[in-house]
C-alpha cells in the first residue's frame, strides 16, 4: 500500500468443468499478469479450482484430490511472486464437504475461509454436496501440506502494511445478515466475494444494487468475481461478473458474456475508507458487538508476511480523479441542481416564516455569487406566494464599479421583478477615508475592505428600516479562503450561499438560464457568468474594464475547491492532495470538462503551480479561521460544510505548520 491505495483484481478465467488442470493453469497466467501489473490482492470465481458446475461430481474423491494437488501446484508456483491470490476449491474436513475460498502467499496458505449460507432453492442445490462453515467446529486439518486452522467465526487477514480484508462467498451477501457485516465491523477495508451467479433478467442491475449499498453500509471496499464462460449451461448461464466498488462507488466492472478470460484492477484508497469510518459514529457504535478479544473465539485475526516494497517515487496513481469533485454527474445534473436550489429555499423559507416577514434585502453586484442569493430569493418568494417586490435588490456602486457588473445587476433585478435601490458609497467611503486620515490614492487593505464594510452597513441598516432579512451572498470557497471582509460582506442574518463552492455556483446560475423562457433574463444569466470572478474594490482599467480579478490574487477556484473537498472531506494530507491534484489536472478530459459558457472549468496546471496554491490554501485556511468562527446561520448543501455549529470546529489559532511540513517534503 503506497500513498493509502491498495491495488486489487477481481479475476475471471477461462475454465472447463471438472479439468482442474486447465483451470489451474488459466488462473496462475493471470496471476502472472495481475503481479506484473502491481496488483497486491487478486480474487477468482467460487470454486475455480474445479469449477463451480461438478455438481454430484464432488462426490468424487478423485476429484478433490486434484483439488487439492491443484493447491499444492499454486503454492509452488506463488512462491516468488509478490502477490495474494484467492481462490475457490473445495475441501473436504471430518467428514463435511466444504466451498471455500483459499489464500494464497508466496508459498504459504494464509487461511481457508468456508461458505457460510448455501442456496437450496430455485436452480441451487448446494446443501446436496456441501456443509457449512455453521457445521463446523473449531478444528485443525492438514490441506496441501500445511495444517490449517477451521472455523466459523470471523477471519480478519492483516497485511503487514496494516491492510486488512475479509472474504465471504457468493449466497453470503444475499443473506439478510451477511457475513460482511460483522467482518467490516471487527475491521476489515476489504471485502471479497468469490461468486457462482447464474444469469436472469433484471438480476444484474439487482446484483449492482445489493453490492453498491453492501460495500456503502459496511464503507469497505468490495471486490466480486463471479464465474463465467466455460461453465456448464446444462440449465443455467454464467455471465462472468468482475465488479469493483469503495464505499458504494462502482471502480471498475468487467464485460458480462465475454467468451475471453477477463481481470479488471483498481486501486482503492484506504485512507479515504478508514476516513469515513472514524467521522461515523454510527458505525463506531455499531462496533461494540464485535469482542475484540480472540479468547471469546468470535474472531481471529491472520498476519501475513512482509511484502516486497518499492520507493513511493515509483508510484503510478491508475485512478481517474474528477476535478471537480463537488460538481454533480452530467446524468443527473438537472436533479442536483434542483435538489439544491430547494434546500436553498426552504432554509430561507422557514426563517421568514419564522420571524413573520415579508422583505429581504441582498445586495446585487452583478457577479455570480449575488446572482445566486436572488435567484433562491425568488424561488422562496414564489413558493411563499409573497410579491417580488419585497425582495429589496441593492447595488451600491464604488471606486471599482464597472458599467458590466452594474448594468448586469440592473438589468437582472428589473426582469425578475424586485424592488430596485441604487446608493453609491462613493461620498460616504470618502468621508470615511477623510475621517480617519487614510489616503484615498492608496489602494491597500483598508481602501478596500472600507468599502466592503460601508455596503454591509448599508444593508443593515436597509433591513432595519423596511423590518427585512439581509441575506449573505458569500460562498463556500470565499469562506475556506478567508476571501470575505470581516464585519463586511463576511456577515449577513441568513447566509444561503455558505455551503456551495464557486466551481458550483457557475452550474446553478447556468442551470436557471437554461431554464429560463425570458430570453432577456438568460442571456444576462450567461453573461453574468461569462464576467471575471472581482470584489471590484480596486478601480478599473483605462479601458473601463475590470483589473482586480480574484483568482490571480489567490488561485484558481477550481484548484482551491479541489483541495478544500479531500481536506475537509477526508482529512489528507498535503501529499496526497498533490498527488490527487496532479492526476486530476494532468491533462484535458472531456469526461470532466465542465462547459459554462465563457468560463470553462477543466484546465491543466504543471506540477509547481499546484504546490504554489495548495501552500496558499493550507496559509490561508488556517490563518483565516476566526472569520468562520462566527458564520451567520446558513444551510448546509452537500457533505462539506464550514459552519462552526456543524461540520468544522476548529481553534482559531491552531498552527499550520506540520501541514506545511508535508507539502516542502515533497
């Protein structure tokens, strides 16, 4: 494991029923293929030995015997080879038959793991040949030249680089308590299923289903292979299915009704899965049934023998990463977009209802963020049956104003019907200025965040007057950034943006202009996202445009979002962001581009400039900390969140220093 990810198969080979020899053989050259491509853990079908189809054939000795010799075969042949295999074979102990699957390590069986529930209806008839491992007791047996310990309880298998798994067999996870359940709770990352399902309708997309929500419950990964062509189609058909999943994320899936051998790899991230486990306390709670204790014979725990390591520098990360991690699927773009806005909505919603009023006041700068607010404004009038005009939009031109921003405010809060109020804060910021003997001619700090305190004032004040609700336009990004004036646009009495990224917000904003039958209205919805992302607090250029631009002062958005979802969701380190974030922006892909008209998201970034503004981002998510301390109230949107009363609690002074550390070793 380098990294957190571990890189597993899932293995279907080719076989002929009853020929142990052959399918032997087929599954050491994929052995040979998978250690070749790095894979430390491989699994095959249920009784790939043998095949699964012998059916009264397993009453024969002869054919166990190979079986067996089909073991002792692989355990020569694993001898120098780097890689854990599991395979399905059957065994024969005290008297019982059982299916089990075998481990495999450079020579040595690791464990012998029996099937538990075994199907006797419909086209199954296992009970005719095999017992289960409830049959058993705890007993020693000698199985190709090693004794090996027998039991029903649960077998953790640990790897020496702290991995662990656990294996189950095919009718196991259809039971209504699957084995699984107790494996993952004593520990296990790792699930495998060594499977014989047959082919029926709408039985795949069930199989899909189940495996998604088994791997989800127990936040484990689940490798499943299942057997294919070659098997006896006397009454049945075997698919062949190789599925791949993390915590209920499908990897990787094989090709079903393939006449070919198949192997599909991933690499799944161990960091991420232990992650989700230790902030769900549900799941921890969960684990008290388990006895960690080996005299209680609930469990035993199996360690495997060091593994040959190679320099983390040599390291291939095979995954796709998504660049936009918190932008939804195309598939399901629409749903999540609605999803949103009506989370959005009944938060502002409930709090007006709440303190019985009528009026918001936003302020409407003609950029995404206060575009955004109104549009949940309007929603929440419109499903309240309050009148639009009790949305009081204010534009408050300054230094930096320029005639794109302020026509675009304008022209937007006209045709959605909201009461309109323009105040500059020209003469006001001047006298400020005057008053406390700043000059104007200096565009520092205080030159801009003056002006960003004089607009808030102004909407206090507003809402005061007309007994409305100022609402917070500012977003996600800008609050992990610390991109906010403190007591300016930093505070609000509702802020309905504070959970949604900026990368985000361009997808709401597009996702209303596609709706919107106004062709007046869209098309200063798209030119409203096609505008530089600017505080306007600096004056414009010569040419009246905009020269104060965000993302060249502190990044690119799409970078930061990137870092702040596996920083706050996962907990990461400063490595293995970078290593996320350089696979992620390496190159181009269409399958991530994400189109908005005018501000495309999906560019590349070299190697330095992503160190650049993950150094940024650590500096200035730790030193801006006291800014998020004292959030107004806001709904929460998706599984990152900011809110001091919710998802993040951290001391305002906490030193980023180790962080930092990790990054410069790099």
């Amino acid at each position: 494991m380098k990294y957190g990810f571990i890189k597993v198969a899932s293995a279907i080979p080719g076989v002929r029923v009853g020929d142990v020899e052959y399918n032997t053989q087929q599954i050491e050259n994929l052995i040979v293929q998978a250690e070749g491509r790095g894979v430390e853990i491989i699994a095959f079908p249920e009784l790939s030995i043998t095949g699964y189809s012998c059916q009264d054939l397993f009453g024969q000795q002869l054919l166990l015997e190979a079986a067996e010799n089909a073991i002792l075969m692989l355990l020569d042949f694993t001898r120098q080879l780097d890689i854990i295999s599991i395979v399905g074979a059957p065994v024969a102990a005290n008297g019982l038959l059982l299916n089990c699957a075998v481990v495999i390590q450079r020579g040595q069986i690791l464990s012998i793991v029996p099937k538990t529930y075994l199907p006797n209806y419909s086209e199954f008839y296992e009970k005719r040949w095999f017992a289960s491992s409830q049959d058993l007791k705890n007993i020693d047996i000698r199985y190709a030249g090693h004794t090996v310990h027998l039991t029903s309880d649960i077998q953790l298998i640990k790897t020496s680089d702290g991995v662990q798994f656990g294996i189950e067999i095919c009718e196991d996870v259809w039971a209504p308590a699957p084995p699984s359940n107790r494996i993952a709770l004593a520990g296990a990352d790792l699930i495998f299923n060594l499977s014989a399902s047959d082919e029926l309708i709408g039985k795949h997309d069930y199989l899909k289903s189940l495996l998604s929500q088994q791997s989800a419950r127990t936040m484990t990964g689940y490798i499943y292979s299942s057997c294919g062509f070659g098997e006896s189609t006397q009454d049945v058909v075997y698919g062949g299915n190789a599925l791949i999943y993390e915590n209920g994320i499908l990897l990787e899936e094989g090709k079903r009704f393939s006449l070919d051998e198949q192997m599909i790899t991933a690499q799944i991230d161990i960091d991420r899965l232990r992650s989700e486990r230790r902030n769900n306390s549900t799941f921890v709670n969960a684990q008290r049934n388990i006895k960690y204790d080996e005299l209680n014979h609930d469990f035993s725990t199996v360690l495997i023998s060091a593994k040959l390591t190679e320099n983390e520098h040599d390291f291939v990360l095979e995954r796709v990463v998504n660049p936009h991690p918190f932008i939804p699927k195309n598939d399901d773009m629409d749903m999540s977009c609605e999803e949103i806005f009506n989370i959005q909505t009944m938060g502002l919603a409930k709090r007006l209802v709440h303190i019985h009023s009528k009026r918001v006041v936003v302020g409407i700068s003609g950029g995404l963020d206060s575009t955004l607010a109104l549009l949940v404004c309007i929603r929440t009038f419109d499903k309240l049956g309050y009148d639009r005009k009790g949305i009081i939009g204010v534009t408050m031109p300054g230094f930096g104003t320029t005639d794109r921003t302020h026509n675009n405010a304008v022209t937007l809060m006209e045709e959605l019907g909201v009461t309109i109020r323009e105040i500059s804060i020209s003469k006001a910021v001047t006298q400020h200025f005057e008053d406390i003997g700043h000059n104007m001619s200096i565009h520092d700090v205080t030159y801009e965040n003056g002006q960003a305190r004089e607009r808030t004032q102004i909407l206090m004040d507003l809402s005061n007057q007309l007994g409305g609700l100022v609402i917070g336009t500012g977003d996600l990004s800008e609050l992990a950034l610390g991109w906010a004036t403190y007591n300016g646009d930093h505070m609000s009495m509702y802020g309905v943006n504070s959970s949604i990224p900026k990368t985000l917000i361009k997808y709401l904003v597009k996702y209303v202009a596609i709706k919107e039958i106004d062709e007046k209205v869209k098309d200063t919805l798209l030119a409203i996202i096609d505008t530089p992302i600017s505080p306007e607090l600096i004056p414009a250029d010569r040419n009246g445009d905009i020269k104060q631009k965000t993302e060249d002062l502190v990044g690119p958005y799409e970078l930061h979002d990137f870092f702040l979802y596996y920083f706050l969701r996962f907990g990461f380190s400063p490595k293995k962001i970078y290593l996320l974030a350089r696979k992620a922006f390496d190159q181009p892909s269409s399958n991530h581009q994400c189109q908005v008209q005018g501000a495309e998201l999906g560019g590349t970034y070299d190697d330095e400039t992503i160190k650049k503004w993950l150094e940024v981002f650590i500096r200035r998510f730790f030193n801006q900390q006291f800014k998020r301390s004292c959030l107004p109230d806001g709904p929460k949107v998706g599984s990152v969140s900011l809110s001091p009363r919710g998802d993040w609690r951290m001391p305002s002074d906490a030193v980023s220093s180790i962080w930092l550390k990790d990054l410069e070793s790099l």
